[in-house]
C-alpha cells in the first residue's frame, strides 16, 4: 500500500473515531459537533478535503431555505440559481425549504442537533450571533473572491460581522415602509399623512367611511412588530432602540411606552379587521391586493405582490414612509430594516473554500433576481442592471430611501435567543388586549434586568 494511501486511511478511520455518536446530515455533506466544539469538525474537514482528491465524486451540498412556497416569486429566481451553480462549481446541491417561522425554529433545532446544512438562510445581528458565538457558523472573510468584494458597500455585512469576521452574505436589502391604493385616498380626497394625527385622520376618515383602514396577518406576530418597531424608531430613535434591544439600557424611555399605546389606540379605533389576531400574513394581504382595504404596512418585499400579472391593484398603488411623531426622535428619512437577510455557511462543512464560493454566487445572484422582480432592494454595488426591468414601486421606494439617515434591523433580529420569542409573544398579547401598554413595557424591561 502507497504511504499517501496509508495515511489517508488512517486519517479516516481517526476522523470516524472522532466522529463517533456525532450526527452527518442526509448523505454527510455536513461534519456535525457536539457542544458547540469545532476540534472534531475542523480535523474531520481536513481529512475529508484530502481524501476526496482521489474520490472523484461530485461533492454534494446542502442548502436550506425558505423560497419554497407556489406562490413565491422568489422560488423560479432561486430554483434557477441553484441549478446555474450546479454547472458553474461542478456540484450536486440538494434544496429543502420551510415557510419563515417554521423555518426558523428548524434551523434553530437542526444547529442545536449539530445537523447544520452547508448553507443556510439566516437573518443578521442577534438571530445568527448565538450561533457564531457556539461555533456553528464558518468565518467566510478568507474565502471570499476579489469579484464579490468589488460589490460590497460599507455597510453592506455589517450585520452579519462578529470581531472583525464575516459570517453571512446577504441577499437583499428591504425596509418596512406602507403601501397605499391611491384610487382609494382620491376618492375621499385624502393626502399622504407625515404625521401619526394625520396617519390617525386618515385612518378615521376611512371608519366613517365603511371602510377598514389597515390589514395585518396577527397570527405571525412578526407582522404586528412592523407597525410597532416603527412607532418605537419614531418615538425612541434608532440608537435608543439598539441600546435597549442590545442590553445597554433598559426600556423606561417614555418613547417605548407611547409607541404601546400609539399600536393600542390604531386597534382600538378598529383600524384593523375583526380576526386580525388569528390570520396570517398572506390571508390579510388578500383584501388589500384585491383593492378592498387602502393601507397595508409590510416589507419593501411586497412590491412583488402588488405588480405579479395576477395582480387587481397593478398600477394603482403608491408608498409612503412612515409618518413621524410629535416631538419624536426620528424622521421619515430613518428606516426599519436594512441588509439582514443572508447565506451562511456551517462550520462543520467538508470543502469551506468550495462551499463559500457557492453560497456567495446564490447570495449575490437572488440579489440581482430579486432586485429585478421588485422583492427586494439591491443591497451590492457596481451592478449593471438594466433599470427598465425594474418594478416601478421598488423603484418609488428606493427613491425615498436613497438619502436614508439610518436603518434599524426588526427587532426580533436585533434581540438574541428567548428575547426575540418573549418580545413577540408580548407583542401580541398586546395587540389582543390581554396586557395594557403599561404591562407590555415592563415585561420588556424584565428582559434587561
């Protein structure tokens, strides 16, 4: 037997040593750890990238997602993208997809398991630091190519960036901001609001009117936070929202309390459909898309929705920053969201070089697509992008966000771990009543103490 032979064996037999009672993914593209220890992994990943010279088996990659739905845009841009790569990288990469909430909650159990695919979609700050700081997720920073760091902004991985590393790469840029059916505000001769009286003026008119002003989908709480983590920003201000979602501070800033009973006083006024509590977020976007509800705050996303071909309101929908408050500490130029959306590669996957390739050409690529189709913002630089095949509602939106001051990532992402999950469930016990405005606050300050 050849001594390179020898030595590969015996390689493989200590790493299956190492590996014992540890659990592969599927068909072993990922090594897993346990405890958050990356020894076994890392010794595991070098055997195996010696080995697999000799092999001459296509290297399969695991890549999870959440792009699965029928009714996702995103699924023919990701599905076409992940085909493209296959051919450019000479790989086999095997897809699994969950819708956002389900999907969260499978990452977290397959990473607490050590059953981490290749790639995954994760979101930035405090959704993916627990699982950098456990050891879970590869540092991408030597692996990543002159190409792809041509396209980057300053502030482009911020997000994803723990001591000086990088750990994901994003697909997207979006911001909450609220759609609108001009048709509609024309009617009753209504105009854009600036500020949250107007916003509330509105809204009334619309009362008066037999009409139900605003739609959201209660049942993911995630979509309530849209309306609340904006009145927080306007109130409390970006940085004042960082310091207390981030433990520096506590919540006793009177702003975080008024931006309570600010969502408090829009669900009382009945602004929101009866039910809203218990339905998702694409059931409530049906009576808005179908031209029967005039406002709808979401993600920059739903630009997609609104000009599909199927679309009932294509052409009759505009966009508006959020209206500021009296005496608040931000304007319409400060925005939730930001680039926080990303591919990660796991710590414990054979070829890191080979691997972070890929996911840096399916981040950079559903970019462009997503861009192209109006899902999201273009988060990269020095793109050339033909701007007649953009959505012309994302192009409305990034006409007011181009000068934005300041971006504040959702909070259930800027929150680590159980916080996230209390701040919601609190969230929404709020938005049905079952807690005052009072209340809600201090159990938020509960998290810091």
């Amino acid at each position: 037997m050849k001594k390179k032979t020898w030595r590969i064996v015996m390689a493989l037999a200590l790493a299956g040593t190492m590996a014992m009672g540890l659990t592969a993914c599927g068909s072993g593209a990922v090594n897993s750890t346990a405890g958050g220890d990356t020894s076994a992994a890392q010794t595991a990943k070098e055997t195996t990238q010696e080995a697999s010279g000799d092999t001459g088996e296509v290297p399969v990659i695991k890549l999870w997602h959440i792009f699965g739905g029928d009714t996702d845009p995103n699924k023919a841009i990701i599905d076409q993208v992940v085909k493209d790569a296959e051919e450019k990288f000479h790989v086999k990469i095997e897809s699994d997809t969950a819708e956002n909430e389900a999907y969260k909650m499978k990452l977290k159990a397959a990473i607490a398991a050590n059953e981490t695919p290749d790639i995954f979609y994760t979101w930035g700050h405090g959704f993916i630091k627990p699982f950098v700081e456990a050891g879970k997720v590869e540092a991408l920073d030597d692996y990543l190519t002159d190409d792809f760091k041509s396209h980057l902004g300053p502030s482009t991985l911020t997000g994803f960036q723990f001591d000086e590393k990088t750990y994901a790469l994003t697909t997207d840029q979006s911001v909450a901001c609220m759609f609108y059916n001009k048709e509609m505000f024309e009617k009753l001769n209504l105009e854009v609001p600036e500020t949250f009286d107007d916003f509330l003026t509105v809204c009334q008119t619309f009362l008066d009117n037999g009409i139900t002003p605003l739609t959201v989908g209660g049942k993911e709480p995630w979509t309530i936070a849209m309306y609340h983590d904006l009145l927080a920003l306007r109130a409390v201000g970006s940085e004042g929202v960082k310091a207390a979602t981030g433990k520096e501070t506590g919540y006793d800033d009177p702003g975080f309390l008024e931006a309570a009973q600010c969502l408090k006083k829009l669900v009382d006024m009945g602004a929101f459909p009866d039910g809203s509590a218990g339905i998702s977020r694409e059931e409530s976007e049906v009576p808005f898309l179908q031209g029967q509800i005039p406002m709808y705050l979401n993600g920059s996303w739903t630009a997609t929705r609104v000009y599909k071909d199927s679309s009932l309101v294509q052409g009759k929908i505009g966009v508006f920053p959020f209206p500021v408050l009296k005496d608040g500490k931000s304007g319409v130029t400060d925005f939730t969201g930001g680039p926080d959306t990303a591919f990660a590669v796991s710590a414990a996957t054979r070829d890191p070089k080979l691997t972070t390739e890929v996911a840096q050409y399916i981040a950079y690529e559903l970019a462009i697509g997503k861009y192209k189709i109006g899902s999201s913002i273009l988060p990269y630089v020095n793109v050339d992008v033909d701007k007649s095949e953009i959505n012309p509602l994302l192009m409305e939106i990034y006409d007011f966000t181009k000068d934005a001051t300041s971006y504040t990532i959702w909070w259930d992402n800027l929150m680590e771990g159980k916080d996230a999950t209390v701040y919601l469930n609190k969230l929404q016990e709020l938005f049905v009543g079952s807690i005052t405005p009072e209340q809600y606050v201090a159990e938020l300050q509960k998290l810091n103490q």
